[in-house]
C-alpha cells in the first residue's frame, strides 16, 4: 500500500523572523510574497512555503533553498529530478496541510465556515443526486457537508492537475468522514479521503492519491525541522 504522509501546522505559531522564512523561498514566491497588501498575509505566504520546503528536505535529504520547484502546463508544481514524489500544499487562513506520497497526491485545507456563493458551488461540483441530497439537507450541516464536497473536490484537481482547463467531473457521493471514495477522471482512478471531525481543529481536509487507497500518516509540524507524529489510519 503506499504511504502518503499528512502534515499539518499553524502559520500564525512560526517563530522565525520573516528574513528566516524568506531565505529558503525561490525568487518566484519571493514576488508573489510581495505582493500581499496584508503583512499577516504576506507572512502566512512567507511560512506556508518555508513550511512545505522543510518537509521536502527532510524527505530528500537536502537543504529547502536547493529544491527547485516547477510548474507543469496547467500550474501543478513539480519538483526537478525527483522521481515519482508527489506533493501538495493547502493553506486557509492561518493554517496549512501538505501531503507528500509517491506518486500524485492533492490536499484542500478549508476553515470550518461557510462557503460564500455556496450554491453556485454546489451545483458546479456536484452531480446531480448529490447536489439533490445536498439541497434537502438543513442548516448547520449543509455547509459542513458542502465543505466536505469541496475539499474532496479541490484535492481531486491539485492531485490530477488538469486546472481550469480540465477540471474533474463533479462527484456523486458523500462517504463518511474518515471512509475513502473512489473517482474516475479522464480514465484514471483517484482515490479521495476526508479526514474524521477533530482530526485538524476547526479545520475540514480532504486528500486524493493516485490508484488504491493509501495508508496516511498524520503528523503535525513544530517549525523548522522540528515535528511530532500525531496518529495513523
């Protein structure tokens, strides 16, 4: 079964100065840094990236400044000279999920909110039983299972990369929390897992790999090389 790693950690807790965060970062997230009008937003940039760096260095065995990452023809990034690695990073206000597997892997972190233009969304992503199923639902647990829906749905598309141009077909199922669900999309199998309530607080996270289910690790990151193994499933 392949393993795929899940890290989780708070943006807003990073000690490090901003000139740590920024040091590892490429010339290309350095300017999209910039770019925030918000420090705090400019700094959670500035982290998230510092944050998904450490962890490909740890699997890697290099320094995070030496990675270099690329952008394939739809925006999937890549790193050069790696293999099969597969990552994705997800961030949501001040908190951020990477998952890192061997071969192609997507992660959507969504803060437990409601979703603005929800049924525009709803009726984009889901097919239409689903979105029936999910009309008839009441308040507050329309817009917690919407969230389920729309991070299985964003981590379908960060894994399979297709962006705008081809993005996946909308889902048709609901699976509890912690079950995995399969897709098929442009002839692919995907598999896609939200994780259980709690299991990130406040947090809804949804994971999809390539082929068969795989076992995941959840861990959360302490800082720069520093991180704790929460539990397995």
């Amino acid at each position: 079964m392949t393993a795929l790693q899940l890290w989780t950690t708070s943006l807003d807790e990073l000690a490090a100065p901003e000139s740590e965060l920024a040091a590892a970062l490429s010339a290309p997230e350095l300017a999209r840094a910039a770019r925030f009008l918000h420090a705090r937003d400019r700094r959670r940039h500035l982290a998230a990236h510092c944050f998904l760096r450490s962890l490909l260095a740890e699997r890697l065995s290099c320094e995070p400044g030496a990675i270099e990452i690329v952008r394939g023809t739809h925006g999937k990034p890549r790193v050069v000279n790696t293999g099969s690695i597969g990552f994705s990073l997800s961030h949501s206000g001040g908190m951020a999920a990477c998952a890192i597997a061997d071969g192609e892997v997507g992660v959507d972190l969504e803060r437990d909110q409601r979703l603005p233009e929800a049924d525009a969304i709803a009726a984009r992503i889901l097919a239409p039983a689903s979105l029936a199923r999910w009309r008839r639902e009441g308040e507050p647990a329309r817009d917690r299972s919407l969230l389920r829906h729309w991070t299985r749905y964003e981590a379908l598309a960060k894994a399979e990369g297709g962006g705008l141009v081809a993005p996946p077909a909308p889902l048709d199922a609901d699976p509890a929390p912690g079950t995995w669900m399969q897709a098929v999309h442009r002839g692919v199998r995907w598999s896609i897992l939200t994780l259980a309530p709690g299991t990130v607080p406040d947090c809804i996270v949804s994971v999809a790999i390539c082929g068969a289910p795989a076992a995941v690790s959840l861990h959360a990151w302490q800082g720069l090389r520093e991180s704790a193994t929460v539990r397995e499933s």
